[in-house]
C-alpha cells in the first residue's frame, strides 16, 4: 500500500481534530453529555420530553456544515469506490456495531479516551481492528 502525498493533509486534518477536541469538551462541560452522534441520533429515535429540540439543532448543524463549506469554498468532488448496496450493508453494520458497543467512534474514541475510559479503550481498539482488517480484506480482494 502506498501514501497518495497528493492528498495528504496533516494540518487540515490537525484543525479539524482540535475543532472536535475542543467542541466535545464543551459540550461535557456545559451540558454534562457525550458528545457521541449515535447516542444523540438514539434519543432522537425515542424522544424524552423536553430532550429533543438541542439533538434536532445538533443534527442540523451537522447537516448544515458541508453546505456553509460548499457554499465558501465551492462543490468538491465525492466519490465512493462501492456500489450502493455495499454502502447500505455498511452503513447497517455501522448501526448494529454502535448498540452493541453502546457508542460510536465519536463517544467512544473523542470523549471516552480523553476520559480514560476502559470501556472506550476497549471499543475504540476493536473499531480500528476491525476497519484494519476490513480494508486489508476489501484492498486484496479488489
């Protein structure tokens, strides 16, 4: 395998990481919540009273962020290298991964490292295991 240089962004990569940082450790210290996406999806699945209208702005303004970025920037080019149904099996194992190790990458991997977690230690260790494998797996079999 080899590092495509052209497309390497060490310090956009950097900005965004310190931008995820910094936004969970607010989120924990003004509102005491995980900022894990698929925990805050879930509550939105199962509404609780006087629960649901910061989940709703949350997931706008994560919708809301690549259009702003379109928007100043300009479009940019996606592209995905499986068919839809690839996408839409992985999309579905993403989701039953998430119940069962009660989180995401986000909740898991952001908050739960940073607060030393062993649980999270756990998780965050079997997601990039598994990505690991699943991409040596996918690459040889291409």
């Amino acid at each position: 395998m080899s590092m495509d240089w052209t497309h390497f962004t060490p310090w956009a990569s950097l900005a965004g990481g310190v931008l995820l940082g910094v936004a969970s450790a607010l989120f924990i210290l003004m509102n005491g919540r995980i900022l894990g996406i698929s925990g805050i999806l879930g509550g939105l699945l199962i509404p609780k009273a006087g629960d649901v209208a910061w989940r709703v702005a949350f997931v706008l303004g994560l919708l809301a962020a690549p259009m702003l970025y379109a928007g100043l920037r300009g479009p940019w080019e996606v592209r995905i290298e499986a068919g839809w149904g690839t996408v839409v099996a992985a999309g579905l194992l993403v989701g039953i991964g998430t119940r069962y190790a009660s989180g995401c990458t986000s909740g898991h991997g952001v908050c739960g490292l940073g607060r030393l977690s062993l649980r999270s230690l756990v998780a965050v260790g079997t997601f990039m295991a598994a990505g690991m494998i699943t991409v040596t797996w996918m690459r040889g079999a291409a």
